[in-house]
C-alpha cells in the first residue's frame, strides 16, 4: 500500500470498522447520548501491524505513518502536526515526507466541484485513476443518503474491500426529488448507472413515488396497502409494467431504473421489529420489559416500535426478554432472529425461504399488521440480488461510520477545496 499517493488518506473514509446497525446520523447522536451505542468494532489496523521481536527503535515508513493517522482518526493538521514533530526528533523513516498530506488534498481537487451549494465529484473515472482504482460500475453502488438537514452521496465497493468514495454532499440541500435529480445529474449517473440504495423514503423519490402513506406504496407490483384483509393471504399482486408519472401514486419520471435499486435490509428489520412491538399488548410482561430496557426512549417510539439497529440487537440478545414472552410472541420473535441472521445479514441461509415464510406466519398469529417492508419479504423475495450478504447490513452502517468520519477530516475541506463559504 501507498504506492499510490493518496490512496490512504481516502481508506480513512472506509478504512474504520463497523457499527451495529444503520444509523441515521440523528439516530448516532440519540443512541450514544442514551449511552447504549453498540461498540464499534475498530481494529487498529492489526492485519498490518506485527508486534515487533527486536528491542531495536523502528523508524516507521510512509504507509506505516499513513495506517497510524488514519487509527488515530487524525484530521489533516493533526496528522501534519504529528508528521513533522516526528521528523524534528527524527523518528521518522526516510520515505516520509512532512507536506504529503496537504499535496493529497490538492491532488482530488480537480475531480470535484462546488456549485448550487453542492460539493460533488465531476469526474468518477478521473477519480478512480488517480486512486488506482478499477471502475467497474456493477461492483460498485451508490449510497445516497439524505436528512432534513444534507444530501450526500457516497460510492461504495461490493463486498467492501475497497474504500468508499465520496461523490456529493451538501449541507444546503433538503431531501426533496429535485434535490435527488439535480445530484445525479452533476455526478453523471446517466453514465455509469451504478445500482443504488438508501431508505425507503429515498428509493420513493429516485423511483418518483408520491410520498407518504399511500395506496399503492410497492415500485414493484400493484400491492394495496389498505387492503389489510387481504395481506397475508394474497402473495401475488399484479405487477407494475411501468412507473408512470400520474398514474397509480407515481409522481414524477423516476430517477433510475426500478431494477437498480436495492433493498435496504436494515429499514426491513426496522420495519419488522415496529409491526412486532404494535403487535403487542402494551399492558403485558414482554412491552414492560422493552420499556425497561429503554427507559430514556419515549412512550411515543415505544409504542410505535420505532428503535434504531444496536437497539434491536441489543433486544435480541436478551435472554430476560424473551422469557418474557407470551407463546406466540416468542414464535413470532424467534423467527425474527431467524430472519436477522439468515436472511437480512451477511449470511444467507441456503433455507431462508422457508426461514422468512416462517415469519410470515408467526407475524400473521400474533396480528401484526403487513407494511411494506414484510410485503417485500412477503411478495418479492426474488427481489432481492443474490449477493445480499455483500450488499446488506453492512453498506449502510458503514456509510454512517464513513460519513461521519469523513465529515470529521474534511470539515471545511469540502467547502474551501471548492471555493465554497458554506460550513
Ligand atoms: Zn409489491
């Protein structure tokens, strides 16, 4: 590593280790604020770093020093602060050169723009290049993140092994389709037509979906949402042959193509655990026992069911809870898990089939009510790429961690590396 000048400075953006569940960054703050955040799973670089036999001093080499910063999360100044008082006391290796950081960021300088209060990357081949990185759209996907305060997108790699790349941000832009299209059109997605992902209030926008609790939600089939009493029983609806603009609750030419999108399964989980919690009788042993476990959450989320990923797990896991439970409850519950861990994360059950069919009907016993989430497992699990594994639970817990560390080494480089002022 290093050969390539640069490349560890964009690693840092998707070089941290995993966070349990996919979090809004509201979420992020909530949770840690509530001080059950699951833990992040950084490793300090281990792959790399071999305890050393000799007691001789080691002058690091260039990557060492890159891999250093980068675990210690260092922004820019910090790591040149610490690079040239290395070099004062000369602990450094002969390779290392004190202005490397601050040539990188000129260096990406030109694939990026700023204009209608968006920072974005102009040129995605150029970018990869200068990375040496191969481009190849289909092992690549697109990760477009929004909230009422920014819009951004990101670049991430199939499987993870490469670095996620930043492709737009903007701290001005409210999440709204116009927001949506004005910033595929400035990373010219039309192009390289990468498949893409976010939430679900995302994929209604990319897809040009009306918002909002709808009659006809699903982009892929003519599912009726308020038909409840036909949910569980009807598995094939008529399918839609085209989302067109004014007809059955689209709204607008869709972004992308429908078979571009990829299912977001952490939203489906989210999605599960809310018509399970509704589901229960909040007089009961099992609801008290959440509440127990979440005395800070409102009585409002409680009852809605509304928890972020590390707090499902977290309810997973405990044993007390489940003891809990009533007998259909604890079916309903189990096949839940079954579900977690063979099907929406990265290990794909040879049975899953069987595993979400399963929770299907334990669902239907205990009365949950089929959003659109279960009708997609109900419906459309054909749907779903085959390389799930590659492509779930992972991709948008580590957008967060990558996001929020990005945010954290670039504050302000976004903006003064485009002659923006925004902050
Ligand atoms: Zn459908």
């Amino acid at each position: 590593m290093g050969a390539v000048p640069g490349i560890h400075q964009l690693r840092d953006v998707g070089g941290e280790g995993v966070q349990q569940g996919m979090l809004k960054m509201e979420d992020a703050m909530e949770i840690s604020s509530e001080g059950s955040a699951g833990s992040s799973s950084h490793e300090m670089g281990d792959e790399d770093f071999a305890p050393r036999t000799t007691s001789e001093p080691h002058f690091p080499s260039q990557s060492e020093l890159d891999d250093l910063i980068r675990d210690l999360g260092l922004t820019k100044s910090g790591a040149e602060l610490l690079t040239s008082r290395m070099k004062e006391w000369n602990l450094l290796g002969e390779d290392c050169r004190t202005s490397v950081y601050r040539k990188r960021h000129e260096e990406f300088e030109i694939y990026y723009d700023f204009s209608d209060d968006m920072c974005y990357c102009k040129d995605a081949t150029g970018l990869f290049t200068a990375l040496g990185l191969e481009h190849d759209p289909a092992e690549w996907r697109l990760f477009i993140d929004s909230s009422t305060r920014s819009l951004k997108a990101v670049l991430l790699h199939n499987g993870n092994k490469n670095p996620s790349l930043p492709l737009a941000h903007s701290v001005q832009k409210k999440e709204n389709y116009h927001n949506v299209k004005q910033l595929l059109e400035k990373i010219n997605y039309a192009e390289f037509k990468w498949d893409v992902c976010g939430d679900f209030k995302m994929l209604a926008f990319l897809l040009g979906l009306q918002g909002g609790y709808t009659k006809y939600s699903c982009f892929l089939c003519l599912w009726d949402s308020r038909a409840d009493d036909d949910h569980y029983n009807k598995v094939h609806w008529p399918p839609r042959v085209e989302l067109q603009p004014g007809m059955l609750n689209v709204l607008r030419q869709p972004l992308v193509d429908s078979k571009k999108v990829l299912l977001p399964p952490l939203h489906i989980k989210l999605g599960l655990i809310k018509q399970f919690v509704k589901a229960l009788d909040f007089g009961g042993e099992t609801f008290q026992e959440i509440c127990l476990m979440f005395p800070k959450l409102s009585e409002a989320k409680l009852k809605g069911g509304i928890f972020v990923g590390p707090q499902v797990n977290k309810m997973l896991k405990l044993e007390k809870l489940e003891r809990a439970m009533t007998k259909v409850e604890r079916e309903a519950w189990c096949s839940f898990r079954d579900v977690v861990c063979g099907f929406l994360g990265n290990h794909k059950d040879p049975n899953y089939k069987q595993i979400v069919a399963k929770l299907i009907e334990n669902f239907r016993k205990l009365g949950c009510r089929m959003s659109l989430k279960i009708h997609f497992l109900h419906s459309h699990l054909d749907f779903y790429p085959e390389n799930l594994g590659a492509v779930s639970e992972e991709h948008g817990e580590r957008f967060h961690q990558d996001i929020a560390t990005m945010e954290r080494r670039y504050q302000g480089q976004w903006n003064t590396m485009m002659g923006g002022e925004r902050g």
